[in-house]
C-alpha cells in the first residue's frame, strides 16, 4: 500500500470511529432524569415533548406522527408509565383507543428537556 493509500485507509478508519461514537452517544441519556433520578433516553424524552405538544393524542396517532411503528411507540409508553410521566386514559368516543397526558412529573421533564436545548 503506498502513502495516498495508507492515508485514505487512517482517515476512512478515524471517520467509522467517530460514527461509532457518535452512534454510542446517541443511546445515552443526554444527562437528563425525572426528579427521583430515572434515566429519560432520548427516543422516551422525545415521545414526552411530542405527547405535551398534542396533549390528548391517541397512541397511534402519536405513531403516524413520529414516523414509527404502534409496537414502538406502546413499547417506550409503557416505559414513560412506570417512570410516572404520562398517563392513559380511555377515549370516551372510542372505548379501544388510549387518550395520552403527561404528568405533573411528565411537564417538568419536558421543561427540563427545553432548557438542556437552551443551554
């Protein structure tokens, strides 16, 4: 291998690197907690800010909008429900459907979540 080569080869291993690391970071917390301390990961805290962006949304609705499968969104809720930030509750028009509300624990989340982009 001659020194371009050699060179290409250090800088294409340096960029997988970086993606990989970034690819780890993104699974992290990004350093946010609910009150009591529970780790929010960042597709949970997303689902959080679009839940107090369409308060009442059904879980299906709340699907179409993220761009991701009923499974996976009713898989963080019921996540974001033990962790006390938001709360089901039966539609009245619709007794299969699940209307979503965040907490009071679940507003403070959210309003911790802005602040961590302001700053």
């Amino acid at each position: 291998m001659n020194a371009g080569e050699w060179q290409k080869q250090e800088l294409s291993d340096a960029f997988l690197g970086a993606v990989y690391a970034y690819m780890d970071y993104e699974k992290t917390t990004h350093l946010l907690k609910t009150k009591d301390g529970k780790q929010i990961y960042y597709a949970e805290i997303h689902i959080v800010s679009a839940i107090h962006d369409h308060e009442g949304i059904h879980v299906s609705g709340l699907a179409d909008l993220l761009g991701v499968t009923i499974g996976a969104v009713s898989q963080i809720l019921m996540k974001l429900e033990k962790k006390g930030l938001i709360k089901k509750e039966r539609d009245a028009r619709n007794q299969s459907r699940f209307l979503l509300k965040l907490t009071p624990d679940g507003e403070i989340t959210h309003l911790n979540h802005l602040k961590f982009h302001e700053e």
